[in-house]
C-alpha cells in the first residue's frame, strides 16, 4: 500500500531520495510543494522530473487519494467526501466570505461518541485519522478553491479529543510558518467535553481556541442528547472551564444547537443563562441542520433570538452562528451517510 509522503520525516524523506539517487536539495523542493504549495499531486511538482514523480507515486501518495462526491452551494461554500489511502471516507467543509477561506476538517472517520441529533454518529466509529490525514483535508479544500486557509475548525466528524495527539500535532503543523502558517487563535477544536483531554488542553502553550459542545445546561437534557459524555458531569465540566479560562486567559466557546421542544425551553434557557452568567465564555447558539430521517427540528428564528436576548441580558457574549451550506447535505456525516 502507497503511504501517504506527509508521513514522513524530513530525514525519511532525504533517505528514500537517496536511495533514488538524488541529490539533498530535492528534499527541500519537496518538502516547499508538499507542505506551502499544497498540492495534492506529484504531477504538480514542476521543478521536479518527470520520471523522479513517477518513481515517487510508486510508493507514496500526497495527502488524499481522490474525491469521492462533492456538493456546493449556493453561498460557495463546498462540502468534499475525500478518500484516503485506505479507501476510509472522510468530510471537510470550505466555507469562503470574500478574500478569508474557513475550512471546518474531520479528526475521525465516524464517531463514538453517539450523540442523538448527529448523523455521524448514526454510523458509528471507523478509525482515527493521522496529524497528516487531518492536514491533508484543510489542503485540498485550500487547493481546489485556489485560496488561503485563514481559519481551520476541527468540528467535523469525530470526537477531536478521543485522537488528541494526531489532532495536536495537525494543529501544529496548521500553524507552522513552514506550513499553512494559520494564526493558533484562528485554529479551534470542538469537543463534546471529554474532561481530562481539557485538562491537558489547558496546558498546552499555543493560543489556540477551544469549543465545547454543550447543547444543553440541563443534566438529564444533556445524558439524552450526549450519552457518550454523561460519565462528566456538567459540574466537573463547570469547574473545569473555570480552571481552563484562569489557566489560558482564553475565552472558550460553548457550542448549543437549538432543538425544538428539547432544549429551547423556558427552563433549559434558564439555566444555560445559569450555567454562563459571571464566567469567561461565548455562546454560539446553532439552527440544528435538518437530517433526513432525524425526529429532532431546528427551533424557530424567533426563539434564536430570545436565547441571544437573554444571554445578552446576563452579561453573556453570544452569537447566533451564520449557517452555510443549508442548500446542501451541510451536517456532518451527512454527504457519506447518503452515499452508502
């Protein structure tokens, strides 16, 4: 099976060429295609012979296989089902706004985590995904629309915190002035609150930004919607997002998809109001995308507005996040989901 070149060393990739007989200085070239010109391609490699790249494509490949089913729509953005080296599928979402491209990646193929309104984790966990296979994605979104990745989410499919390591080093390499060169707070992570991988999070010495999955402020609401992180309890979750705001200094992000009849009542409002008020937070409230088959509806437009009211009221920082992509399969899971 051809590996994917992203995997190797600097040292690795000297090594193989070598062994090619080239000269060292090939590596460089490489290494400048591979990682600042984001190529998704030998073929692309210009200063490179051609029969140096045929001899490459033997053996490796550079970041994803192939695309298997793209949608767009009608506000540009552009959602990719990518194929990676093991034929396990994976989506990434380009969202540009002018001359700044947001790309939203995937940490793992599936999920484990079984959160109700979800439809990844309708079909469960495949495998995690390397640093290189979550770099790989932000790349070829980069590529095909031919701009800039001036922000990266990973709010894809996957619990990001679940593969924290491969998720840290792509963060890094996202950041990486030899790289993508992405600003670390214009990088964030999204997890359904797994504690312990917070608690590291906290620690780590790069800015960047942190999401949360919060949904609900309620603790029974939150055991239905989000069974795979019931073992924490929204108290624990509480005290450490106190810890991690003290510790960072940084504003984390609680993420809360308004469900009708589920989480958008007078009570559930109350205490996510409860939950925020006199902390270092923002709340990003989200119009639940419609999934075929999903009994769970978007709350209303108006009601959107009487949770960023009363946040607002209580000294909270909150945003009704702008939605992309509705004419198309936008959810996560989604666009693989309708191809099986």
């Amino acid at each position: 099976m051809r590996r994917d070149i992203r995997s190797l060393s600097q040292d690795e990739v000297t090594d193989v060429l070598a062994k090619l007989g080239e000269p060292r200085f090939r590596a460089k070239q490489l290494d400048e295609w591979v990682w600042r010109r984001n190529v998704v391609s030998f073929d692309e490699m210009t200063n490179i012979s051609k029969g140096l790249r045929s001899k490459l494509a033997e053996s490796f490949f550079v970041g994803v296989l192939g695309e298997s089913a793209r949608q767009e729509s009608v506000d540009g953005s552009r959602k990719y089902l990518l194929r990676l080296g093991d034929d396990v599928e994976v989506e990434c979402v380009g969202m540009p706004s002018g001359r700044k491209l947001a790309v939203c990646v995937s940490s793992q193929a599936g999920c484990a985590m079984g959160c109700a309104f979800c439809a990844t984790g309708a079909a469960g966990l495949t495998r995690s995904l390397s640093a290189e296979e979550i770099y790989a994605q932000a790349s070829y979104v980069a590529h095909d629309l031919d701009m800039r990745a001036t922000s990266v989410v990973l709010m894809g499919q996957g619990e990001p915190f679940a593969n924290y390591d491969n998720v840290l080093k792509a963060m890094r390499l996202l950041n990486s002035p030899d790289a993508m060169g992405i600003g670390a707070r214009h990088i964030t992570v999204s997890t359904s609150g797994i504690i312990p991988m917070i608690a590291r999070f906290a620690n780590e010495p790069e800015q960047f930004t942190l999401a949360v999955s919060l949904h609900s402020a309620v603790q029974k609401t939150r055991n239905e919607l989000m069974p795979g992180v019931k073992r924490w309890s929204l108290l624990h979750l509480y005290e450490m997002m106190g810890t991690y705001a003290d510790k960072t200094g940084r504003r984390p992000t609680y993420e809360y998809a308004l469900i009708s009849g589920i989480n958008d009542n007078e009570n559930e409002l109350a205490s996510l109001v409860d939950f925020c008020r006199d902390t270092l937070c923002h709340v990003n409230l989200i119009q639940l995308n419609e999934v075929p088959g999903s009994p769970f509806q978007p709350s209303s437009p108006a009601r959107a507005q009487d949770f960023l009211r009363r946040l607002h009221n209580a000294g909270v920082e909150a945003t009704i996040r702008e939605s992309r992509g509705a004419d198309i399969d936008a959810a996560c899971g989604q666009l693989r989901q309708r191809r099986r």
